[in-house]
C-alpha cells in the first residue's frame, strides 16, 4: 500500500491501542470534529455518535486513487484497477457523489438510489436474510417444545425431583457455554460460515431425532446436551454471517432477523406443543411428537445454505480478494458499491491486521481498550437478555399457568398467546432498529418490563381461580409485547456488530456463552426459586433486574446504528467514563429543557441530541 496509508494507519493503530481509560487525547485527536463539542459541555465530555470514522479523509483524492489501484494490482483484480480507483473516491467522499467528476451518470444514480431505496437490494442478500430466518427458527423451536414436553416426560420417567428437573431442560445451554460456542471460532475458520451452518444443522436434527426416542432420563439428558452444540455454533455463527454481508443501512435489521425468526419458531414450537398434545398421551407418544417435530427445520437450512454467496470478509480474511469482489457484487448489485465496499474494508481491516499481529485473543479481549469496551457492551446486553426474565418465560410458561390452577391444557394453550406476541410484536424492530438505534429501544423497553414482571407476581395473590389466570396471562403478555422489540432482537445484533474483525468470532463467542451460560443456570434455579421465592418474589426478583439493567445501559452503552463494522473502532475507542459523563449531561440538559426556564431551553438549542 501506498506511504500515505501506511502513515495514516499508524496513527489510527496509536489511538485505537492508547491504554489510558480517559485520556484526553481520545477526544481530541483528529477523529473528533469541534462542532460535536457542545461549548457549555467540559473538555472530557463528547457526543460518540458524530465520530468522524472514515480514515480516508485524511489523504488526498489521489492519493486514494493511486492506493486503490495498487490494491487491485497485488489482489488479482488489475482488469478493474479503473474501477477501483473511483470506487476510492466514493469511499472517501459518499456522501459527495454528485461532485466526484470520475463517475459516470450510471454511476451517479446507482449510488443515489442506494441512499434512496435502501431496501432495494439484490435477492442474493435477502436469500443470506432468508438462511438467517430459518436457522432461527431451528433454534427458537428447539427452546419451547421443552415447555409442553416437560409436563409428560417428567411423569413418564418419574423425575419429581426440582433441581433434576431444571437439569434436564437446561441441558443443551450447559452444552452451549462449556463446548458449543468455542468450537465456533476453529470450525469458522476451517469450514467458513456457510459450511460451518450446514454441519451444525445436520447435528441438529439428529439429536432432534435422539431425544425424541429416548427410553430413560439419563438418555434423554445426553440427546439434550448434545442438541445444544448446534444451538451454540449457530447462535454464534449465524448472526456474524449476516452481519457481515449486509450494507450498513440495513445491517441492523437484517441481522435481527435471527432473533426475530428466532420468536417465530418458539411460536412453532408452542403450536407443536398444541397440535401433538392429544396425540396418545397415554402412551405418552405426545411429548415424543412434541421433540420430534424439530428436526424438520435444520434439514431446510442444509438444503438453502449453499445456494448463497459466502461472508465476503471471511473471503478477505483468507486473502481471496477476488472471491470477495464476487461475493460482493452478488451482495450489493453494481461493481462500483462492491469495490467501494471491497477497498473500504481492506484498508480498515489492514488497522486490525497490525494490531492482531504475535496477540493473545483472551487477553487482547481484555487489555485492548476497544476490544474491552465491545466486551463489555456486548456482555452487558447479553446478560440482561437472561436477567430480563424472559428465558423463564420461554422454557416454564405451561408450569406458571399450572400454578395457576388451570389444567396443563389449557397452560399449553396460555402459551401459545406468548409466543404469538413474541414473534409479532419483533416484527415493528426490523423497521426502526437502523432509524431509531439499539439505544432507545433498550431504554425505553426496560422499564415498561419492569412494571409488567411486578404485576405479574402479584397477580398471584389473588384468590379467584379465573381473575387470577387471566390477569397472570395479561401480565406475561403485556411483557412479551415490550421484550420482543427491545432486549429481544437487540443483543445478537449487537454483538455480532461490535468486536473488530480479528477478534469478532471470539468475541462473539465469549458473548454468546454469556447468554447461555445464565440460561443455563436460570433454567436449573428456576424449579426451586419458584418453590422457596413463591411466583410472586421470583416474578419480582427479575423486576428488579429489569431496573438495574436500564441504569447500566443508558451508562455503558454506545449507540451502533448507521455505521460500517470497522468504523465502529472509533465509537469503542471512546472511554466508558467519557460517554458515562456525556449520557449524564445531556440527560439533565433534557430535564432543564422540559422543566427549566426559557433562557436554559435556549441555551440547549446547541446541544448535539442524546446519542
């Protein structure tokens, strides 16, 4: 690569590895433009959601072009070196198009309605959108046919004991975070996303098969253990996959299709539930069905997943440029937006390859200041998707109903109203996830939660066996409503966007074992906290979660939306301390502006919008 590139790296390797928490060079340095400083705010306080990320702008127009065409010239791609050199431009100066004087009028309108019609895309990336759903829907279907099964299984073996019981049906989540999720990085790497979906579907839907004809408790524990190895990989997998290949525009709601479809196969799985739990309960052949049923969708994905195109940065990761570029163009449409995209991210990725350079994945994940800060974003919307309650609500609505009063029936069919709501209630998020943010729809989400779980509980004191179900079914419902927009969708996406290429399958690894391993330890606690806590303190022991996770979020979270996966370096590189102090500011600015005098709403005017 050119000089200037190679320079102007440096200088970005300097900052993204300062170790000082809050240095003050962090938000003084070139990446920050002064007007995103409000001048009543102090020198350590800045709105992370106007970084100047793109690298480009510090070089010359040709300086970008000639770096561009040398990119071509060593990456097999000479035939297009032309192309790449206005590709450069468009990467450097998007938002300019219209006075790049290189482009064609072709051009010109490619990228116009790129801006314009951003849904407008190839059926290539909405096919990656359909393997996304599908792959979703094996797994939200694997959590919930447990939830009729169990009220079968457990009389068919004899299992009263609570603690063996929660043992059971947590067994695939303590596969997940003790095996699954690490075996994602080397089989990643070896097999690439694609073959890697493909192998764990077919696991998939033999263990679906295993534990359907299992004879004994301990067998149907093993088949269970041994189902979550696919649940991991994939939830790790599939989520990075179409992270990876979807333009920034739409990145977010694409990449929520996983949670999304992963709501509307917990809804099959209520509907299996329903539809088998007639079938023979005698024999006890329902809650066979109920498992069975599971396997179909993992074979549908074998079928589908070869038919798109492979990540195009695991292409780059491989140094096979020129699969990307086909890749690319396959993804985006037009040859100009896949090179545009091709060069970008090979300069941005070249910052990652130098600091990944002799490093210890553990320990970069905690001693790099970037990597910490996606760790802990990452880690801390992943958690509060377990301490949010909802998990219990998935895998132990039937017993909550037949704690009510009612028969296990009529429990199945309270269900079905969940995952109903769950799946229907995501749909709005794949809207506004790319326009409102992660942010707002965490922050407005929680409390209402919160306020949804404390109802809930103490709906168990009422005494009226039919007020008490019906307003025990309002409160879960009324939650499932607030969830599935928020905490629902937001923690995959979010974690599959934030970690650096480097470290992104390890990342995401380590995030993902987060949720299953509080899962896991959520769904063994359960049957006993339910036991020694009585419906109403369990209910309220996650309300208060609830709470706690809205403070921590509105602290630590930065806001993702609208930007490329490798511009994301700079919004991580802001200190935790610094967008802590600057959340704090504009939130009292936002309280004088609704209570305060004129002078002080006047004053705010000026002030850059709550990121």
């Amino acid at each position: 690569m050119s000089t200037s590139i190679d320079d102007s790296i440096d200088k970005q390797d300097s900052t993204l590895e300062t170790t000082a928490e809050d240095s003050p060079t962090i938000i003084t340095n070139k990446f920050f433009r002064k007007e995103d400083v409000n001048e009543e705010q102090s020198d350590d306080v800045v709105n992370t959601s106007k970084i100047d990320t793109n690298i480009l702008k510090q070089l010359t127009c040709e300086e970008v072009m000639n770096d561009a065409e040398n990119f071509a010239m060593e990456h097999g791609l000479a035939e297009h070196r032309s192309l790449f050199r206005r590709a450069a431009l468009v990467a450097r100066d998007g938002d300019k198009y219209e006075s790049i004087a290189e482009l064609t009028e072709e051009e010109r309108t490619e990228l116009f309605n790129e801006i314009r019609h951003r849904w407008k895309q190839p059926w290539a990336l909405y096919f990656i959108a359909a393997v996304t759903a599908m792959s979703a829907v094996v797994q939200g279907m694997d959590e919930t046919v447990v939830n009729g099964a169990q009220l079968y299984y457990f009389e068919e073996f004899g299992i009263t004991n609570s603690w063996l019981q929660g043992l059971i049906n947590a067994s695939p989540y303590l596969a997940c975070f003790t095996i699954s999720v690490w075996l994602t990085e080397p089989m990643n790497r070896f097999f690439g996303r694609r073959g890697t979906i493909f192998i764990m579907c077919i696991v998939a839907a033999v263990t679906s098969i295993w534990e359907a004809v299992a004879q004994s408790w301990i067998n149907l524990f093993i088949a269970r253990f041994f189902l979550g190895i696919p649940i991991g990989v994939m939830s790790t997998t599939v989520p990075i996959y179409t992270a990876e290949s979807s333009p920034p525009a739409i990145r977010g709601a694409l990449t929520m299709f996983w949670q999304t479809f992963t709501a509307f196969g917990i809804m099959l799985g209520y509907i299996m539930d329903v539809a088998f739990v007639d079938v023979r309960p005698d024999t006890y052949l329902n809650w066979r069905l109920m498992l069975g049923s599971t396997c179909v969708a993992p074979v549908i994905v074998c079928c589908m997943v070869w038919f798109g195109p492979e990540s195009p940065r695991w292409y780059i990761k491989k140094n096979r440029h020129s699969k990307a570029f086909e890749c690319l163009i396959r993804l985006r449409g037009t040859s100009l937006l896949a090179a545009r995209d091709l060069y970008y991210m090979h300069v941005n990725l070249r910052i990652e390859q130098n600091m990944k350079a002799g490093r210890n994945l553990m320990k970069e994940m905690f001693t790099v200041p970037r990597n910490r800060r996606a760790a802990q974003s990452s880690f801390l919307v992943m958690f509060m998707q377990q301490f949010c309650g909802v998990n219990v609500i998935m895998y132990y609505s039937s017993v909550i109903f037949v704690n009510t009063g009612v028969s296990a029936n009529t429990a199945i069919l309270a269900s079905l109203g969940a995952g109903i709501l769950n799946f229907l209630f995501a749909l709005p998020a794949v809207r506004i996830i790319d326009t409102w943010g992660r942010r707002p729809l965490l922050l407005w989400t929680f409390p209402i939660m919160s306020m949804c779980l404390f109802f809930t509980g103490f709906c168990f004191w009422i005494e009226s066996e039919k007020v008490r179900l019906g307003l025990v079914a309002l409160g879960i419902y009324l939650f499932m409503i607030a969830y599935s927009p928020g905490e629902g969708p937001v923690p995959f996406t979010y974690a599959a966007e934030a970690f650096p290429l480097y470290i992104r399958d390890f990342g995401m690894s380590a995030a993902v074992a987060i949720t299953w391993a509080f899962s896991f330890l959520l769904s063994v606690v359960w049957p006993s906290m339910l036991v020694a806590f009585k419906p109403q303190g369990a209910f309220s022991w996650y309300a208060g979660w609830c709470l706690i996770g809205w403070v921590a979020i509105f602290f630590v979270l930065p806001e993702t939306k609208g930007r490329t996966l490798e511009e994301l370096d700079q919004v991580f590189s802001v200190p935790t301390g610094v967008h802590a102090k600057y959340q704090l500011r504009m939130f009292k600015w936002k309280i004088r502006n609704l209570f305060g005098s004129k002078n002080a709403r006047k004053g705010a005017e000026v002030s850059p919008a709550l990121a």
